[in-house]
C-alpha cells in the first residue's frame, strides 16, 4: 500500500476524467451543463498563476547566493528548450513523410491579400509592457518572469540588508504551494466536469476531413510521451529518473488535456516537479519560464500543419530547404512564438507567408490548432517536467536524484 500511495490520487484523477468523457459521449451538448464546474477550477488555477509565478522566481533567485549557478540553470534550461523543441520537430517531419496526413482530401480556395506581421514590434510585446499594472496579468507572462527574475537578482545583491525580504518571499511561494494543494482536493470533480463538456461539445468534430491528420498527430503524441520522454528520464537519472516521471506527470498532464492551458497546469507541475526531487530553485525558474517558452507538443503541430497545407493545396513537400524553413518555423513556434501574445497567429502568418500560401489558408490551420490543442498542451506541460529533469542532471550531477 505504501508503494501504491503515489498513484492513487494520479489514479483517481484518471477515474474522473473517464467518467466525464463518458458522461460527454452518453449526453453529448447536454453535458455541457457541467462546464460551470470545470470552469470553477480553471478559474482558481489562472488566479494562481501571476502570484505564483513571481514569488517562485523571486524568492528562488533572491535565496540563491550563487549567482554563477543562476547562470548555469539559465544556460541549460535554454540550451535544453531549444533541442527538445528541435527533436520534436525533426521526428513530426520524419513521420510526415513517411505517412501522408492528408490522402485524397482537398480544400478549394481563393486568393486573398495579407497583412505583413511586424515581428520587430511583437518582440517588444514579447518581453515588455508599458506600466507595471499590465504586469499583474497572465497574458503578460514573459514580462512578468524577467520583471521576477531582475527582483530576485537585486534583492541577492543587497545581501544582508535583503535577506529579510528574500525569506519572506520564500515564505510565501511556501504559502502558494499549500494554496495548489488545496485547490488540487477539487481537481477530480472540476476535471471530470471539463471533459464532459469538452467531449460533449466538440468529440464529432475530429470526425471529417481532418480525421487523418489527427489519428497521425494524436498517435504521434502519445508514442511521444511514453517513449522520447522515458528516454529523457532515464538520461536524467537512469531507472530512478523514470520511476520518478511516471509517479508524478499524470496529474500535471491530465490537467493540461482538460484545461488546454499551459498556464493553468502550472501550479500541478510545480507540485510534480517538487515530488520528484527537482531542486528548488531549478523547477521554480524552469516550470514558469517553460510555461511560456518552451511547447514541444506547438513544435510537432507546427510541422503537421506545414505538412497538411502542402497536401491539401497540392504542392510537393519536398526538397532541403523546405524542410530547414519547416524546421525552423516549429522551433520558432515552440520556443520564441509561444510567448508571443498572439504568437500561435504570428506562426501561422509565417508558415502561409514564407510558402506563399494564399491567406485563405488561414481557416484551415485554425482548424487544424484547435483540434490538436489538448494533446499538444499535454506534451507542452510534461515537457517542462523532463526539462527541469535534465537541466538538474546537468548542474548538480548525474547523483542529483536521491532517494
């Protein structure tokens, strides 16, 4: 029973998930009455997210009185979004070509004009806001993370006359952490409700044209998980790194699938990171930081949706170049648009505009987005786990997992 104890939450989560989504396929749009209850639990998540987000990344930085480690995390947290992205990419290309996600299909169209995206100006909105109000929100969240980070670094450097200040952040992000768990006692009934009405509201429409595509993608993700990420796990720390991944990213990731949000899954994944025995101040500068700016699941869909407008429009999907311009589009969409308010739009704009599709495509890839969200916020959430796991296996050591 003792060795059972971590499963049985993970467990109960996956129980209530099952009875909602047959709940949704039993009542279908009438399930959709239970949405209230899965938007409660949403709801207290995002309110979660901006406190949580500072007093984690303030007080980890503050506390740490190793600025050169600081840089170290930094260093291969970014080095470690930008190859597990690329990865990502490469095996969503391969698997494209090998097996055709379109068929027979065909969408007719006609050709329209197009704003140019202005990506100079997006970056600003990227990183920047224009009064410290805009902070408070979690549509700024990149803003916010560097505001917390540049906190944390100048309470560190006051030293003594800032160590009040950085305990009781941490005293705080202590506080934030009871807070999720609280709200996690909820979780079974707000998740069950959410897939009830997310089956019951949307399930016929996989249905169709785009069938193909997303018996590809949906297949692609979960052989993803079960397989690239146990390899993750066990570089980080052999058996004991798997053992611990697969005792704590159902939660996260069952949450993830339910809210479509990367952001509402933050407060379970800082939870798992923390059962895993992820350092400190490695899973509080990388989960958040993750959040926003590292989605391997965007990376995949990115190529699939390349893939698709190539076949649906009857364009040969061939030749180096167009595969390095759809590589280069996934990295782009996982790593630096997706922290871009409207970065899954400015991904598209670029994918329609550097193949010369005509703007009409635009509805297609929507489409094609949506109907990929949940399982690509699923792996976008647990990425985040094996990240913080192999950034922790190379700052503290190939020992960093005790028992």
């Amino acid at each position: 029973m003792k060795k059972l104890k971590p499963f049985i939450f993970p467990l109960i989560l996956i129980g209530s998930v099952l009875i909602g989504s047959l709940i949704g396929v039993i009542f279908k749009e009438d399930a959709t009455v239970l949405k209230p209850f899965g938007e409660v639990f949403l709801n207290l998540m995002y309110t979660l997210v901006v406190p949580l987000v500072f007093f984690t990344i303030s007080s980890s930085i503050a506390n740490m009185v190793n600025m050169k480690r600081l840089g170290h995390i930094l260093k291969y947290l970014f080095i470690t979004f930008l190859f597990t992205s690329f990865v990502a990419a490469v095996l969503m290309l391969i698997v494209s070509l090998i097996i055709d996600p379109v068929g027979s299909a065909s969408i007719p169209f006609v050709s329209e004009g197009q704003e140019a995206v202005n990506i100079g100006s997006k970056i600003v909105e990227m990183i920047t806001v224009t009064d410290f109000a805009s902070l408070l929100s979690k549509d700024h969240m990149l803003p916010l993370i560097i505001f917390s980070i540049i906190f944390g670094i100048s309470i560190s450097l006051l030293g003594k006359e800032g160590k009040k200040i950085a305990t009781g952040l941490e005293t705080l992000s202590k506080i934030m952490m009871k807070f999720i768990r609280i709200i996690m006692y909820y979780a079974p009934i707000g998740l069950g409700a959410y897939f009830a009405s997310l089956v019951g509201e949307f399930g016929p429409n996989l249905l169709g044209s785009y069938a193909r595509s997303m018996a590809l993608y949906y297949g692609m993700c979960i052989l993803y998980f079960f397989i690239v990420y146990t390899a993750y796990s066990y570089f980080s720390h052999k058996k004991k790194g798997i053992k611990a991944f697969y005792k704590n990213a159902f939660a996260p990731a069952l949450t993830s699938l339910a809210t479509q949000s990367s952001l509402a899954s933050l407060p379970s994944n800082l939870e798992a990171a923390e059962h895993m025995g992820v350092p400190k101040d490695v899973r509080e500068i990388c989960m958040p930081i993750g959040a926003t700016m590292h989605m391997e699941g965007s990376s995949m869909a990115a190529i699939l949706k390349i893939v698709f407008l190539f076949g649906i429009f009857g364009v040969p999907f061939t030749g180096i170049d167009t595969y390095l311009i759809a590589l280069l589009i996934a990295v782009l969409s996982g790593v630096v648009m997706s922290g871009i308010p409207g970065g899954g739009l400015i991904g598209e704009m670029l994918i329609v505009s550097l193949y010369n599709f005509p703007a009409s495509a635009f509805p297609i890839i929507a489409t094609i987005a949506w109907l990929v969200d949940p399982p690509a916020t699923c792996l976008n959430v647990t990425g985040d786990i094996t990240s913080s796991m192999l950034v922790t296996r190379m700052v503290d050591g190939k020992d960093w997992l005790k028992d």
